[in-house]
C-alpha cells in the first residue's frame, strides 16, 4: 500500500488527506477529519450506520474508496445543520424523539435527507422504501417513520410561500384524523 494525497470535499470545506486511494471513505471521514457522525456497522454496506450523501444521494461511506469522492460533494451528519440551524430532518427527529442507543441515527437521517431532496412527497411506502435497508436494533421504529413524515413536511414548508406554520397545522390535523 502507498499513500497518496488526495483532495475531497466534505460539508463545503476542501481537504487533502494522505492515504492508500483504496481507503473506504468512512476511515478517512471518522479518523483523519474527526467527523464521528458516520458510524462503523456492518462494514459491508448492509446496515447504513456510515451513510452520507454524496452529491445528494445516500451512499455507504464503508465501501466506496475515497478516490470514488475526488470531484463529489460529500455531506456527513455534522454537514446537515448545527445546533444553531438544524436541518429539518435533525429537527424531526428531535422532535419525535426518534432515538434510543442512536447507532442507526446518522443513517436514518441521511437516508430521510436524500429523500426529501428527491421525493420531498413521498408517501408511507416511499419511506419505508427509502429506509428498508437501513438497520435499527432499538426498535425505534414507528417514531422513525414519524420523524421522516414530519422531516418530509418540514422539508417542504421550509420553502413553502406559506410558511411552515400553516403546512404544520393542516399535516398534524391530518394525521390526528388519521388516527382517529
């Protein structure tokens, strides 16, 4: 194995590391940029604790090579929102207290986040869909597909020329009908 540089960018900022270009992209993001919001799983791509997006789709960072990135955009967890301004995605997970041991969390997240960049309406089966392939142990489950619904509303009001007050309040009313 010989080391390279190689130049990616993460969560808008340019960095050039120094590896074997066969380096999975989640070693370079957790060990050499201290971004621990991807997790090791599986290591196989099967449980989704490492996704990311790149270039806007959620991808399992444990096995795409870190020259696989050189001229994409790559956005982990901590790329999505601060605690300042959080993603709407963060924010309904938050808000729908959609964790426990929070192992699945990242992927979950990301996952939800590639969706409302492409299917902002998906229904029920689109989520589960979406994140089918994406492992929770806890058996978080209902407050999971909770959090991608409001994710998914949030998303779409964030833009909305109503507003996210208006969109929120129909959506919850909805729901409670739904449940009645």
């Amino acid at each position: 194995m010989s080391a390279s540089s190689i130049s990616i960018r993460v969560n808008d900022a340019q960095h050039t590391v120094c590896c074997d270009p066969k380096t999975p992209l989640l070693y370079v993001l957790r060990n050499d940029l201290a971004l621990n919001g991807p997790k090791f799983g599986c290591g196989l791509g099967e449980c989704g604790a490492c996704a990311v997006l790149i270039d806007g789709r959620a991808v399992r960072s444990c096995v795409v090579p870190v020259t696989a990135v050189q001229s994409r955009s790559v956005v982990t967890l901590e790329g999505l929102g601060d605690s300042a301004s959080l993603h709407p995605v963060q924010q309904a997970f938050i808000e729908e207290n959609a964790a426990q041991c929070g192992y699945c969390l990242n992927g979950m997240i990301i996952t939800v986040a590639a969706l409302a960049l492409r299917e902002p309406n998906a229904d029920d089966d689109q989520i589960r869909r979406a994140l089918e392939h994406s492992l929770c142990r806890c058996g978080t489950h209902h407050e999971i597909l909770a959090a991608a619904r409001r994710a998914l509303m949030l998303s779409r009001t964030a833009n909305s020329p109503e507003g996210p007050d208006e969109e929120l309040a129909s959506s919850e009313a909805d729901q409670g009908e739904a449940n009645a």
